[in-house]
C-alpha cells in the first residue's frame, strides 16, 4: 500500500484557459518558457512510462493566434544607491519553512503561514546583515505575490505589497512557482499511482504558460514601484528536485525509473521557466538550488519524508544549503 496520497488539485482547463487568453490580450511573447511535447504513456508504476522529449522552447500560444512581441518594463536608471536596509523574502512554503520548529512564542501569522525561524530566510538576513521581513506563506502560488492570498482566516495582502509597506527593500528573495505547478501534487501521484501520461503532460504545459505570466507580472510590479530609483537586488531561486535514479529502486517499489525521469523533465522544465523570466530583468539574478547526493531516497536526505511533517519539502539541512546558495549569489553583482 502506498504511503503518499494523492492530493486534488490541478489547474482547471478554465483558469488555464482565462491565463492563456490574458497573456495573448497582454502581447506577451511567450518564447522563454521552456516545456515539454506531450504523448508520453504510462503502464503502471511496476511497468514502462515512455518519457516526454527533452524540453524545448515554447512560444506556448494558443492556434492561430501571434502574439506581438514586448520589451519587459524596466525601472529607470537610477539617481542614487540604493540604502534599503531591509531583506524582504517572498514566497511559498519552503521559503516559509514548512514542517519546521515555528518561533516561541509563535505569532499569528506565522502559525497561520507556517513560518520558521529554521527557513532560509533568517540566515541569509544574519549573513546580509540586514533587518528581516518575512511575507513568505505556505500555499503562495507567484499571482499571489502581486495579488492577495487565500487562506484560512482573512485574506493576505501581495506579498509585494507587503515588502514595501514601509519603503523599498534593498534585497528581496524569492521562492514561487511550484504552487503554481502543482509539484507537490505531481510528486505524490506518482508515489500513489502512475505519472507521466500525455494528460499529466498536458496539464504541466499549461501550467508553465500561466506560471511564466504571473512572473511577468512579479517583476514588472517591483519594476514600476522602482521608477525613478534604485531596483532592490532580487534574488529568485529554483527549485531542488527531491527524486534521483535511486528511488525507483527502493522496495516496495512505488515508482519506476521512468517515472522518475519524467519527474525531473518537470523539475528541469519549471526551473528553466523560473530563469528565462528573471534573465529579462536586470536587477533579478536567479538561485539554481541543487540536492544532488541529497534527496528524498539518499541516505543523507535534505528533504522532509513522508514520516515528516511536511514531505518533500527541505529539512533543517536544506534550508541551510538553500541559504548558502542566497548568500552567495546575494554577493555576486549582475
């Protein structure tokens, strides 16, 4: 029996339906996300999956239609350094911590967003030097930075919003996307049944056209609120892929190697979506994050398990790694 369920919740055909045509009403030309072709089959997690093909670029538009290409807003040159002293960190729940020790005594926020002083955030603010505010929230997808989040209790302000409440940040960090990949969901799947169809393919798709607008609309609202000054230095991280070639040799099996391939085609696909988006943005540089030799099924996992509080998201010993990788691109000039 397997030890994952499968959670609901994919992108509906209309909400990806609505993305694509704002994204075609906007002129976005989508050439930088990068996909995959989909058709791959799936015979069950003891069988084959045929994996997708090596990603490719998009334009991922609909038929027919032909965007006009745009130049991403850029914030004017700047009148004088910037001073922000503050480090705002933004995103979803491994920015946040999830599954980690919260604060004592926690507050209200951080319960309901499930943030912990062990997330990266708190020690790339101590290696900076530099006042921590903490916007992140388990369950942010990218669209709720710039728009207002869900969640039990009253709705959250954008995070954005948040970061310069009280001026402008002089470094913002950046976790999002793959909420609004379903990546969690898409990892349980294939623990709990198979993964990798043409449907899975399909839907992934989509969600990377969405995903590859609402970081458009991230960084063209911080390059609007940058006008006339200084751009804080945005740091916009990946994402670590929790599989390896190992775990479709652990008994019982629950996935097989295919699978596991096509996982890390997603994995690779999302992360290169994430990075197109930011190279258009001169003041944005992105955090490749890497497990390698430390993922879920190593011997010396970063990764919660499914034992764990909050699975496949990083342990103690990943954000740590996930800090060190901030810190040090926060110290490289673009």
């Amino acid at each position: 029996m397997r030890h994952m369920s499968l959670a609901k919740g994919f992108t509906s055909g209309i909400a990806v339906a609505l993305s694509i045509s704002l994204m075609v009403f906007l002129g976005v030309h989508l050439t930088s996300a990068q996909g995959f072709e989909s058709g791959s089959t799936s015979t069950g997690s003891t069988g084959s999956t045929t994996p997708p093909p090596t990603p490719t670029p998009g334009p991922f538009v609909p038929a027919g239609t032909t965007p006009t290409p745009v130049t991403p807003p850029q914030p004017t040159a700047p009148t004088a350094p910037a001073t922000g002293t503050t480090y705002a960190a933004l995103g979803d729940s491994v920015a946040a911590g999830l599954g980690l020790p919260l604060s004592s005594p926690p507050n209200y926020n951080d319960m309901q967003c499930g943030r912990s002083p062990q997330g990266y955030p708190a020690q790339v603010a101590k290696a900076l030097g530099k006042t921590l505010l903490n916007v992140s929230c388990s369950g942010a997808t990218a669209g709720d930075l710039v728009t207002k989040q869900g969640v039990s209790g009253p709705n959250i302000p954008s995070q954005i919003s948040q970061a310069y409440a009280n001026g402008a940040p002089g470094v913002i960090s950046i976790t999002a996307g793959a909420n609004d990949m379903q990546w969690a969901t898409i990892i349980k799947k294939c623990y709990a049944t198979d993964c990798g169809t043409a449907t899975d393919t399909t839907l992934v798709n989509a969600a990377l056209v969405a995903l590859q607008a609402k970081l458009y609309a991230v960084f063209g609202d911080i390059s609007l609120r940058s006008v006339g000054t200084t751009p804080p230095k945005v740091l916009i991280t990946g994402y670590y892929n929790p599989l390896s070639a190992q775990c479709a040799n652990i008994a019982p099996q629950q996935l097989n190697a295919d699978e596991v391939v096509w996982a890390t085609s997603v994995s690779n696909a999302l992360n290169q979506t994430i990075k197109d988006v930011a190279t258009k943005f001169s003041y944005a540089t992105y955090v490749p994050i890497d497990f390698t030799g430390h993922d879920l099924c190593s011997a010396n996992s970063w990764v919660q398990s499914a034992q764990e509080a909050a699975p496949v998201h990083p342990n103690a010993a990943g954000q740590a790694a996930i800090a060190q990788a901030v810190i040090q691109a926060a110290g490289k000039r673009n």
